[in-house]
C-alpha cells in the first residue's frame, strides 16, 4: 500500500508541474501593463460625450479621485459598477462593447498607457486585471 501512496503523491507533483505554466499564463495584470487600445478609448469618448456625458463630467473620473475609489481594485469591479447603473435612465441599455469601450476611456483619462489590443468585455479576464498608476507597487 505504502508504494502505491507513493505513485500516487509522485503523479500529483507531476501533475503539480505541468500545472505551472498554465496557472503563469493567466497571472494577474495591472493597468499599467497597456491592456487597452487608443482606437477602443475613442470609441469610449464618443459613447461618453453621447451618453454619459448628460449627467456626468470627466473630472469625476479622473485623479486623485478615481485614484482613491478604484486604486487596487479590479477592471471587472469597473466594468461591473457602469454595466449595472449606467445610463440612470436605462441601466444596462448599452452593449458589452460600448461599456468597455467606456473602461477604456476612463483609463485614459488617468493617462494609464495604451497597448495593441482592445480590452475584452470577458469578465473572467477583467477579474486579473488590476487598476494601478504607473509606478505604484504591485
């Protein structure tokens, strides 16, 4: 019995091994890592001039106060709280694109840099990725 414990534990630090890449592959991100396009904060801009600029101004969502709120937290924590109450009048009436089309621009805004690629509206991702400055410890 002794060595069939010991296959088994030998088969599950195996397995164990294998697993690192994978679980590397997925690591979390930050902001500062430029996980969004200039194009998709465009797009955003547009969708807040058009929509969420009738209630709001950028200045509520830049500096030290999205600093303060959303410092630490996650992009899905972000893209969750828009989907959810935005528009007032219609919450949730946007498409998944316009919403993060609309994350976009709000890290934009706080001048987080830009990549190659849009950000996905996959909640699952945007789950990894955390909302940091430039410079600010991981």
């Amino acid at each position: 019995m002794g060595t069939v414990i010991r296959a088994g534990m030998m088969y599950l630090l195996v397995l164990a091994g294998m697993a690192v890449p994978a679980a590397a592959q997925s690591s979390p991100r930050s902001t500062v890592d430029g996980v969004y396009s200039a194009a998709q904060a465009d797009r955003g801009e547009e969708v807040f001039v058009g929509v969420c600029g009738n209630c709001h101004s950028t200045t509520e969502f830049k500096g030290d106060d999205f600093d303060l709120a959303w410092s630490g937290r996650t992009l899905r924590d972000l893209f969750r709280l828009i989907r959810n109450t935005m528009p007032n009048d219609d919450p949730g009436g946007l498409s998944p694109q316009q919403y993060i089309d609309v994350v976009a621009y709000l890290l934009a805004l706080n001048e987080l840099p830009t990549g190659e690629e849009d950000l996905a509206d996959d909640e699952s991702l945007l789950r990894r990725i955390r909302i940091e400055k430039p410079g600010s410890a991981r």
